[in-house]
C-alpha cells in the first residue's frame, strides 16, 4: 500500500505481474530458480533476506514446489513420450526390430558412483 502525501488517499500497488493462474510471476520465478539449483525454502528465504526482501512462507514456498513440480512432471512425459515416439519411428525405418519389435540402444552412466560406467542395452520401443 501506498498513501499520497497530498490527498492522504491509499492505493495497492503490486510489486510483480500475476500469471494467469493467478501466482505472482516473482514468488513462481524465486522458487522456480531455487529449486533448479538445488536449494529449499531456508535457501530462498536467506537470499532475500540478504537483499531485504520479505520471504515467501514455508507453506507458500511449498505450494509452488509442488505446482513446478507437478508443471515439470507434467512437461518431462510428454517430451519423453515425443521423444519416444521419434525413437521408435527411426528404429523402424532403420529396420531395427527384435521379434517383430522396435528397438533402440540405450547408453546409461550410473550416475551415483565416484566412477562412472557406461551400460550398453538394447530395449524394445512398443
């Protein structure tokens, strides 16, 4: 809120536009960025305390997390479906098949461990 120090009259003014879901661009932004690097609410509270900026609430904070998460979710299905779908695609034009099936070769990294080891596999493409 904002008074005039004319007419004393107040006026609400909104630090950031809304989306059309109705969250504020900036909170969706601030916990978007935090947890794209890995951080938590304590994270993006302490960096906007830094900057004095009032933090999000906790339940705020989570409410978010998990609309982005279920907006990822959501996003990394579909894009693996498509994804999918062109593999399955190329396998068949190359002629890839196993028992009248579509396969690809997939290359995993175990990820977990101090040195990793590439895995080779063929799966099928239903």
């Amino acid at each position: 809120m904002a008074i005039c120090a004319g007419c004393d009259k107040e006026f609400k003014l909104e630090t950031s536009k809304r989306q059309g879901n109705g969250l504020f661009d900036v909170n969706v932004r601030a916990v978007w960025g935090t947890m794209a690097s890995g951080g938590g609410t304590t994270d993006l509270q302490k960096q906007l305390s830094t900057l004095n900026i009032p933090p999000l609430t906790s339940n705020m904070f989570s409410s978010l997390e998990h609309t982005i998460g279920d907006w990822w979710s959501k996003s990394i299905k579909d894009e693996m479906l498509k994804a999918g779908a062109e593999e399955r695609r190329k396998a068949i034009e190359k002629g890839h098949f196993h028992e009248g099936i579509p396969y690809i070769t997939v290359i995993c990294d175990g990820g977990w461990s101090k040195r990793t080891q590439n895995t080779h596999t063929t799966h099928q493409v239903v």
